[in-house]
C-alpha cells in the first residue's frame, strides 16, 4: 500500500496546508516526521513562528504597549486569511468609542491611519456585514457607520466573526458601549441553540468569559452579571465564567435563561448578591469547581452569605462539585456578615467533594441575634443588634468538628483567617485522627491558619492516622490569597 511519502511533493503540501489549517501547532509536530517533510514545512513553519505572537491579543488599553489597533489587525487578516487561525485570546479593554491616537497621551480621537487602513478593505467589510446573519439587517446601516467612523467598539465584535480558534474573552476595565458585542454574541448563542445540524458558527470553541475590574468601585456594568449568563448560556463550548472585582447586584428584571453547561465558575475580590448566584446556580448541570472570594464596602456586607450559598451549592451541584474555594478578604467574622449567616451545616451532602479551602468560621455556629422592639424614634439596624450581641454575649457560641460536618470525599481541607485562640482549633480538631478512618477515609492534608503556635505532637498523631497537619501564619491578605 502506498504512503504519504510515495506521493510526489505536489500531493505532500497541500496535505501540510491543511494540517497547519486544522490546527496551528499540528504541523510542528507534523514536520518532525523526517527531513523530506521538515524541508517541505520549512516555508510554513517560518511563518507560524512569526504568527505566534498574535495567540493573545489585547485591544483598547493604551496604556499597555502590548496593545494594538483593531483596525489595523482586521486589515492585516483581511489580507491574510491564515492569520485569523492564530488569535485564541483576546482582552478587551476601555474602548470608548474611538481609536486611540498614541502621540496624544490620554486623549480619545479618530486615528487617521486606522481609518485608512478600514477603508482600504472596504468592500470586503461592506460584504460580511451584509452576508453575516448575526447582524440584523436594520442594524447593518449602524454598524457600516461606526466602523468606517472609527469606533472600536463595533469593530471588535465584527473581529470576532473572522476568528474561529477564539477560546477566551476578557472584559477588562471597560466602560465603553458594549452593546453591539452583547447583540452578537445573544444572535450567536441564539443560532446555537436551534442549530441541529451541527452548523459551524463563530465563538463555537470559546470557552471561557472573564470579568474584570481594578476594584469593586469600579465595576459598572450596563448590563448585569445574569444578563451576561443568559446572553452566553446558549454557547455549548463555553465552560468557565470568571471574575475579579465584580460588583454584580441583581436586577429587578430577570429573564428566562436556558441551561448552561458551566463547569467552573471563580470570581476573586468581589462582591456580589446571593440573588445572583441562585440565578446562576440554578441553571448548571455539572458544575465542579466553585470559587467566591468576597470583598465588599461596609455597607454591603450583607451580600456575604457563605451559609446561603453552600446550601445552593448542595441543591443544584451536590453531585458534581470536586472543589470549593470560600473565603472574605475581609475575614468572615461579625464585621463582615451577619452573625447567623457563616455557618455552614451541609457539607457532608456532597457526593465527590475532594478539596475545600474555607473560613475557620465557617464551622463556628454563633447564637441567634436577640430581638428588639422597634419604635418609631428607634430601629436598631444589623450592625447594631450584632454590636450588641458582641459586648453583651448574649449566648456562647457552637464550635463543630471538622470530623462531623466534612463528607466522606474529602481529601484536603484549607482553613483559613486564624481562630481567636489555640481551645478553638483543638475543639474544631476534636477526634479527628481517631475517627478518621471510618468518618473520613480519603483525607490527606489539613492546612490551619493559626495566631499561636500548635503542639508539635499533633502532627505525628495526625502523621499516624494518614493525614499531614500544617499550620501556618500569613501577615496580610495578599499572603493569605497565594498561600
């Protein structure tokens, strides 16, 4: 039987043109095979190095010298089809409307040489817009109109449609008009869900939507966290729904949302409303990896609810949950939630949970706040009915073993933000290395933050019994966070 080196040179590239068009790194590998094939892949393997640098690809941050116009990259795919294999990621930054003229620090304008290099490719533009059937045709008038006028917000999103291997997408800072990437992404989502015959769509491997903010005060959105879901939920690669500094309130509105194959949801520094994850949550199939590290101003603290949330995690994704990550930056003590909302008693319901990293408080029951009669001179609000069971203490205080409320799956635990004293980590570790086989079998690790150093015989013990005890001590958050 003839091989594909029996074939003369004239069937043998082509056949290494369509490698490298499957998949770009395919044909490194590929031109490994021997010299015949690494001579002949030498031409495409000079230009695949060149094109690599275009895998991450950032736009509308001028601060960043890694930043490039849009418009001039469009052009540059326009010219070489090959190119729009490359881009997997893109970040999209403060596109407010305009490209960025670099020889004018902090000043938004239209940028002569981008424009050019639009209008050069016009007619080609013109055609995509007109053939492509995620743009509605009475919206096709204003997006010809921005782009052709500059506006990186509209070119962005016509971008996407000529990127096939996009993976991930990143919002970062952006308080431009996003609309018109919301509206494709909804009519690509849309097509996607009544596409049964397995059309090939744009965004079909995009994975991944991140979120991103400088700080929880700068986190405007115009449109809402569960609005982004339901926008994205119809895209059946997407996997991973990410964040930092996110500031997501619920809306007074909520639509329908179908389903969404979500497997990863991480959100750092941020506060957002139980509402909304009960609205994501709900509608997750097979979710396993949940991380929530809340930070919020004073007057929001309400908003973390660690004890709402693992019960919302127990109902929609008891089954499938493996790792879980819940922690306040700002410590989950009585400052930063309400005093009956930390405790969290449901644990040992989930099926294949196999790593935590959790608040110390999290297993502390704290008595119910006392009732007070209100008058019309005088309410007492949350913080003042907590105040007031902190100066008074007006019950003790449950500690519950880690023993009884781990389940059965656990294998490392990480507690975190360290206890007032040296009585409650003992109680909180009470009959772990004798009950550890029969209660919790799989344990392998347990990491404590602690003020006071522990006995130094608790770790053979625990060395006995399978497990390896660490303690540790962190001087600020930002340790705590990469520990």
């Amino acid at each position: 039987m003839p091989s594909l080196l029996d074939c003369p040179n004239e069937i043998v590239i082509p056949i290494i043109d369509l490698v490298h068009a499957e998949d770009t790194d395919d044909i490194v590998s590929f031109s490994c095979c021997n010299k015949r094939i690494s001579l002949l892949s030498e031409g495409i393997l000079k230009k695949h190095k060149e094109m690599k640098e275009y895998r991450e690809l950032e736009f509308g941050n001028p601060s960043n010298d890694q930043s490039i116009d849009v418009g001039l990259f469009l052009r540059a795919i326009l010219n070489n089809e090959a190119l729009a294999r490359y881009p997997t990621k893109i970040r999209i930054g403060e596109c407010f409307g305009t490209f960025y003229d670099r020889s004018r620090t902090w000043e938004w304008q239209e940028h002569d040489v981008t424009v050019a290099a639009l209008a050069d490719c016009r007619d080609a533009i013109l055609a995509k817009i007109e053939a492509c059937p995620y743009i509605e045709p009475r919206m096709q008038g204003c997006w010809t109109r921005n782009i052709f006028n500059g506006k990186e917000s509209t070119v962005v999103p016509l971008l996407m449609l000529y990127l096939p291997n996009l993976r991930s997408i990143t919002i970062s800072n952006s308080i431009g008009n996003l609309s018109f990437l919301r509206q494709l992404i909804s009519n690509i989502a849309t097509a996607n869900r009544t596409n049964t015959q397995n059309l090939p769509t744009p965004l079909s491997k995009l994975s991944h939507l991140r979120l991103e903010f400088e700080d929880t005060r700068s986190s405007v959105f115009k449109t809402s966290l569960p609005d982004w879901l339901r926008i994205v939920a119809g895209l059946p690669s997407l996997r991973r729904l990410s964040g930092k500094a996110v500031n997501g309130h619920c809306s007074n509105r909520s639509e329908p949302c179908p389903g969404t194959e979500l497997t990863a949801m991480n959100f750092t520094s941020s506060d957002i409303d139980v509402k909304i994850f009960r609205y994501i949550l709900s509608r997750t199939k097979s979710l396993q990896t949940f991380t929530y590290s809340h930070e919020g101003l004073p007057h929001n603290r309400a908003n973390w609810e660690p004890r709402t949330l693992v019960q919302l995690l127990h109902t929609h994704a008891a089954h499938s949950l493996k790792t879980l990550d819940l922690t306040s930056l700002s410590g989950a003590g009585p400052h930063n939630a309400k005093l009956d909302a930390t405790f969290v008693d449901c644990l040992n319901g989930f099926r294949v949970l196999k790593q935590v990293r959790l608040d110390h408080n999290m297993f502390i029951e704290n008595p119910p706040i006392p009732k007070f009669k209100a008058t019309k001179a005088y309410r007492p609000n949350t913080l003042e009915l907590e105040l007031y069971v902190l100066r008074h203490g007006h019950a003790e205080k449950t500690i519950h073993r880690l023993v009884d409320l781990l389940p059965v799956s656990i294998e490392t635990v990480d507690l975190v933000y360290p206890l007032r004293g040296k009585v409650e980590a003992l109680a909180m570790m009470d009959g772990l290395p004798e009950l550890k086989q029969s209660r919790l079998p799989r344990l392998k690790g347990l990491r404590l933050e602690v003020n006071d150093e522990m006995d130094g015989g608790m770790k053979a013990s625990f060395k006995e019994a399978g497990i390896r005890l660490v303690w540790w001590k962190a001087r600020n958050a930002a340790a705590r966070n990469s520990g």
